[in-house]
C-alpha cells in the first residue's frame, strides 16, 4: 500500500502554471499532429484508384507517427516538470520508442477491451493498473513489459484514487471536445500536465 495518497489539488497546482507558461509548444505539437491526419485524408483520398494497399500503408505510417508524437509529448511534459525547457524537436523522438509505444497501446488496448467484455471491472482495474505505462516508457525508455511492471507497482494500492482522477481527467477533455474540439488545445496538454505530476507523486515515494 502507498503510504502517501495522490493529490490532484497538488498536481494541479503543478501543472497549470507549466501550461499557461509552455502553451505555444503544446499548440504546436497538438496542430502538428492534426496536420498529419488532414496529410492522411488527403492520401486516401487522392489515392482511392489504389486500393487497400495504399489505405493500409498510409494508415499504418500515420498510427507510427501519432504514437512517436504521443511519446514525444509525454517526455516534453517530464521534461517541464523536472525544470527543463523542451522544444518541439523533443517531440520527435527516434522512432524504434515510437514503434514501442504504439505495440504498448495495442496490448493495452487488448487487455481493457477483454477485461469490459469478461466483467466490466477486471477491464477498468486493468486500465488503471497500467494507465502509467507510457510515462514509465518515456521517462526512462523502458521496454515493454517493464513499462507495465513498473506501472502495476506504481499504481499498487492505490488505483481508486487514480481511477477517481483518470475519469475526471476523461470527463475534462470530453467537455473540451465538445466545445468544437477546440477546447482540447486546453484540456489535452492541462490533463497530461495532471497526470505527469501524479506520476512524479508515486515515482517519488
């Protein structure tokens, strides 16, 4: 059991100063990857006298480039947190931790699925057990069964409260989304920001 609780007052308070001070970089790296699924559209599209094999080729580059971004925006937000100043070059990382991330977020993917459709629970325990597994890849380039070991003893004992902040980060970026999508320019980075702390928080203890 984890002897200190998480604070989401404390990761808050955390992040949003990081936000409002880095909000360019985090907009350019949200606008970076819309601007690969628009490039996607246009592919498939202009490409349609093709076939699948192309469908297929250009979807599967687009997932490898949104998971290497994705991974790439978790470092930037460690890096702010630990006090350093990330650029946008930092959210492109080399793309072997990209292809990692993305088979991580397959597997992960897999396990919440089965685990809703056995019970509902097993696959909302699980999701929150390894919710973490992307910070633990990004923060020391942990392979992947190791990125979800350390997240299942990171997340020991205390995966209530965590669910409890996941869905309320969930319910925020549902508003924002709502709001035209634009709103996820906020909530996304701000959410991330959150879950980083709280990530340091248990990392730390």
């Amino acid at each position: 059991m984890k002897s200190n609780p998480i604070s989401i007052r404390q990761a808050f308070n955390s992040a949003w100063p990081l936000f409002k001070k880095r909000f360019g970089l985090f907009a350019a790296v949200l606008l970076t990857i819309f601007g690969a699924w628009v490039a996607l559209e246009i592919v498939v599209i202009a490409g349609q006298r093709f076939g699948i094999l192309l469908w297929t080729v250009a979807h599967l580059a687009f997932l490898l480039f949104f998971a290497t971004m994705e991974i790439g925006f978790l470092r930037i937000c460690l890096e702010l947190y630990d006090g350093r100043e990330p650029e946008i070059a930092d959210a492109f990382p080399h793309w072997s931790l990209g292809l990692k991330f993305l088979a991580g977020q397959i597997v992960f993917l897999l396990m919440v699925v089965i685990g809703l459709l056995l019970l509902v629970a097993p696959g909302v325990y699980l999701g929150v057990r390894y919710a973490l597994f992307g910070f633990c890849m990004a923060d020391a380039e942990a392979d992947l069964m190791d990125s979800f070991r350390q997240s299942a003893i990171l997340t020991a004992g205390i995966w209530i409260d965590l669910l409890g902040v996941l869905a309320a980060l969930l319910l925020l970026n549902v508003l924002g989304a709502s709001l035209l999508g634009l709103g996820l320019f906020i909530t996304v980075p701000l959410s991330a920001l959150v879950t980083t702390a709280i990530y340091r928080q248990l990392s730390s203890c």
